[in-house]
C-alpha cells in the first residue's frame, strides 16, 4: 500500500535564463564560499580582515589606501576592517610622521598568531573547494577564475 502524504514541496527551481547568468553563478558560489570559510576557517576573522592581514603580513608599514586598493576594499570598508582588527588587537595602526591623516598598518603578535591559524585552515579550504580538479586543472581553473575577476573590475572601473 502505498503512503497518501504528498510529498512536501521542494520549492520553484532557478529558471534557466538566471542560471545561464555568469553573475548568478558567482554569487551562488560567493554564498557557498562564505559559509565554508564560517564553518571551516574562522566564524569570526572575516575573508577581507584575513585579506588585510595577510597582506600586511606581506607589506608592513604600508599605508591604510594602498591596503585597501591590494585587497580590493573601498576606502571607508578598509578603515572599519582594519579598526575591527586594531579593537581585537590583531593590527596596529600609527599615523604617519610625514603625513597625519595616513595611517600605517602592521600586524601585532596577536595578528601573527591568528593569521597563522587561519592560513592554515584557509589553505585546507582550498583544497577541500578544489577537491574536483586535478592538479593541472587546479592551477588553470584559479588562472582562468582571476582573469575573469580582472576583467569584471576592469568593467566596473569603466563604468
């Protein structure tokens, strides 16, 4: 005999004109990236603060602008993300002797210490995202994927 419950709805699936969308399909991933970073990386050291203290890991003693510009931050968004990270002791910012209204940025021991974690477990991420790819289409898959971002920022410049 067979059950009379009808099944419970799945919902309206994506209609094809949206899911031929390159846009759509970024943002799905975008989406799907942000939760694994919550669940995999860190709930709470955000993907642009762990952008900003890598690079000023890799470039200490730069001033807040160019940090913003490197990791592809508005200026206002990159001096909240570097005030957070000053609030919970991971970055020190100290104006510059020349100029008083550019401030300097640099990792403190504590900023060390977190990025070192996080890197970690982002780099485990990565290959858990990428797991479908062999190595070679690993590496043209992130050459293609940063083409198309600097393409895409190339069209929003000129827009």
């Amino acid at each position: 005999m067979t059950d009379p419950t009808p099944s419970a709805p799945t919902g309206p699936e994506a209609p094809t004109a949206l899911t031929a969308a390159p846009g759509y399909q970024v943002r799905r991933l975008y989406q799907a990236y942000l939760a694994a970073w919550a669940r995999e990386v860190d709930p709470v050291l955000t993907g642009p603060q762990f952008a900003v203290l890598q690079t000023v890991e890799a470039h200490p003693g730069q001033d807040q602008r160019s940090m913003a510009a490197a990791v592809a931050l508005d200026t206002s968004t990159m001096a909240d993300v570097a005030r957070r990270l000053e609030n919970r002791g991971l970055l020190a910012r100290r104006t510059a002797a020349a100029d008083g209204r550019r401030k300097l940025l640099y990792l403190t021991d504590a900023g060390k210490e977190a990025l070192q974690e996080a890197n970690h477990r982002a780099r485990r991420l990565d290959t858990i995202l990428l797991e479908s790819f062999g190595e070679a289409e690993r590496e043209r898959f992130v050459v293609e994927l940063k083409a198309l971002a600097d393409r895409w920022e190339e069209l929003a410049e000129a827009a």
